[in-house]
C-alpha cells in the first residue's frame, strides 16, 4: 500500500490542514511511502514547501486550467494521475476542506468507490473512525480492500507538529525529489466558471489569547436570553464566545465563533454553556487547561473533555454562578 496526500493552498502556502492529514498518512505508511500531491497552473514553490516535508516523492499535477479550483478540472487531473500510477495501490488522503467535499466524493464516486470523509483516527488495520450522531458514537470503517481507497481527515484530529521527522524533513538534508505530471484536460470538461476566491473579513477580535472564555451554544434558545452568559462573562473578566449556530443565527458576530470554521483558542478558562460538544466545536478548544461545561443531557459529548461538569438547566444554573462569582469578588 502507498499513500498520496493531495495537499491544498491557500494564498501560495501549503494549508496548516494539509499537514494534519500527513500526520494522518503516518499512522498509515512511512515517510517513503508518502507520495504529496500539489494541484495548480504553477506549483514549482509549493512543491519545494512539501518536499521539504517527511514524504517520500512530490508530485506536481500541473495543467493551465488548474490555475483556479474547479470540480471537474481537480477530478480530471486526479483520476488520471492515480490511473497512471497503478490505482490499486493508493490509499488517498485529503484534509477534510470545503474544497475536499466539493469534489472528493465526485473522485471517488468515478473510481467505483466511495469516500471515507471526516475521519478524527486511524487505527491498526487500518480502521477509521468516524464520528456519529453529534459525536455520541464513533463509528470504526475498513475499506474493502479494492483500491484506490479515498479517506479526508477532519481539521484538528491529528496534531501536525507530531509528525515523524524524516530525512527529507525540514530539519533534515535532502528535499523529497519532485516530478511533473500533465493531465490531459479540455476546457469543454470544465462546467463550471470560477469566480472570486471567497476572503475571510478581517478578525478585529483575537479570542487565541484570551485567558478566559465563557462560550455560548444553541442551548441558550433565543437572542435576548444571551445577557444572561454575557453577565456571567463580565463578572469573570471573560470574553464571550458561542458555537456556531449562534453565530450563523447573527445572534453574536463570526469572530466570536470557536471550532474548526472560528478560531482556535487556549485560555485557561473555558465555560460551554449549552454546548453539546460536536467535533468541529471540540477540535477549537479541546486545548484549554481548564474546561466546565453546563448542559442539561448527561450524555452531551462535551463532558468527555470537561473538567468540570455542571447537568442543570442553563437558566438556573448560570445566574446562580453569576451571583457567586460575583459574591465571591467582594
Ligand atoms: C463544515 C462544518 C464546520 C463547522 N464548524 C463549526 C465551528 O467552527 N464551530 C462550531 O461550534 N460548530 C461548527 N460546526 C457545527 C457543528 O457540527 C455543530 O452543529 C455545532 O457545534 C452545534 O452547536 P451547539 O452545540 O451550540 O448546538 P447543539 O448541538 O444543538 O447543542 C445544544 C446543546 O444545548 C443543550 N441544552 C439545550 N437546552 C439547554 C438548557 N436549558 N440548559 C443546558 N443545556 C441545554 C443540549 O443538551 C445540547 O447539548 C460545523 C459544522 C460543519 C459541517
């Protein structure tokens, strides 16, 4: 079996994302047999980025028409590359991106298999677990066996810094080697006509260095029951923070949105307040020292992080710590 790690960028730099999933690709193969893909019109800088990297070859699937993302033009130029190389062999792995679910199901479905998406562990088999029902169960998948077999690794499940470091890795001697691969693509294949790459407004609040947080989710029910965790922040100097419903609902701003499409934060205080505790929430806070949580199911899969666990009804629960804490301050 060999890997091939189809590494995504953004702005010219290979995604922080696209690390995790090497990580991801180590639990399955070693360092030489990791193949990295960079898909694009000029790929030569984002290419000596992975090669610089513990992986065994790069490859640089090049073709004008792969200047800008499209569905059709990626699956294209995918398929033919992973024809061209003895299909059988690969297990593919992917960061779990938007772009990823665009068009990796599509890959996939061409090849007669299916895509194992959003996987948070490999173990020995391999096995890939993926989560279930809001994360209350884990669901373990082994691939049939008749590659190629498509796996995407869900955003914060491997840590990149744990990568093994190989002789090709930054801190190493030599770079991986890299070669060239031109698929053939006509410009008919390409239904779609791409347009301006979406840009992420400008964060003006920067919760990463907050020390603490007091973190609103769906729970809360309504806008106007949110001054009831905002006084609870303000009696604990805290910042006020929500999942992301509450801020897809323009209840509170994006910026304030923790998890894998908010930010990614460490206080040393973390309070989910009605929160079940989904994955991509989990995966932006799980490294905060200290984590109390306040739900009224006993079963909410954010106790299996928490410290400090609180099964109450919100409404009674917060207020009473708001007039202890504040209490406690005089
Ligand atoms: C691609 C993608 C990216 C995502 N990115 C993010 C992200 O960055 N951040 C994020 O947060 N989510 C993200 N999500 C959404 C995520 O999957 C969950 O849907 C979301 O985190 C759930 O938010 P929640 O916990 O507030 O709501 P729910 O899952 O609805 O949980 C509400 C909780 O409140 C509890 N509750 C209800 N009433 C009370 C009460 N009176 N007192 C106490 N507890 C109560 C319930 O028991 C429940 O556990 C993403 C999803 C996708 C598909």
């Amino acid at each position: 079996m060999s890997v091939l790690l189809v590494l995504e960028e953004s702005g010219g730099k290979i995604k922080r994302t696209s690390w995790e999933a090497l990580a991801a690709a180590q639990r399955l193969e070693p360092t030489e047999s990791i193949t990295a893909v960079v898909i694009g019109a000029q790929t030569e800088a984002l290419a000596a980025e992975a090669a610089a990297k513990p992986v065994g070859k790069v490859v640089r699937v090049e073709h004008p028409l792969l200047a800008q993302y499209t569905a059709d033009g990626f699956c294209a130029a995918l398929q033919q590359l992973l024809q061209n190389q003895d299909a059988t062999k690969w297990v593919v792995v992917f960061p779990h991106t938007y772009q990823v679910r665009d068009y990796a199901p599509a890959l996939a479905c061409r090849m007669g298999q299916v895509l194992i998406g959003d996987v948070v562990a490999i173990n020995d088999g391999p096995t890939f677990v993926r989560q279930l029902m809001q994360g209350r169960l884990n669901g373990s998948y082994r691939h049939s066996g008749n590659r190629p077999c498509f796996v995407s690794v869900q955003a914060g499940a491997f840590r990149p810094d744990a990568t093994i470091v190989g002789p090709n890795s930054s801190t190493g001697r030599e770079p991986a080697p890299i070669t060239t691969f031109t698929p053939t693509i006509d410009p008919a294949q390409i239904r779609t006509r791409p347009g301006e790459p979406f840009r992420a407004s400008e964060q003006t609040l920067d919760l990463g260095s907050a020390q603490r947080i007091v973190s609103v989710g769906r729970g809360i029910k309504e806008a106007q029951n949110l001054p009831i965790v905002q006084e609870l922040a303000t009696a604990l100097g805290a910042e006020l923070a929500a999942s992301r419903p509450i801020c897809d609902n323009g209840w509170l701003p994006m910026e304030r949105q923790v998890g894998s499409s908010g930010q990614t934060v460490a206080p040393r205080l973390y309070l989910a307040v009605g929160i079940s505790g989904a994955i991509q929430h989990l995966v932006g806070m799980k490294g905060s020292q200290c984590i109390v949580a306040i739900n009224k199911d006993p079963d909410a899969p954010i106790f299996e992080v928490a410290d400090y666990g609180i099964v109450g009804d919100l409404f009674e629960v917060v207020p009473a710590l708001t007039d202890a804490v504040k209490a406690a301050k005089q």
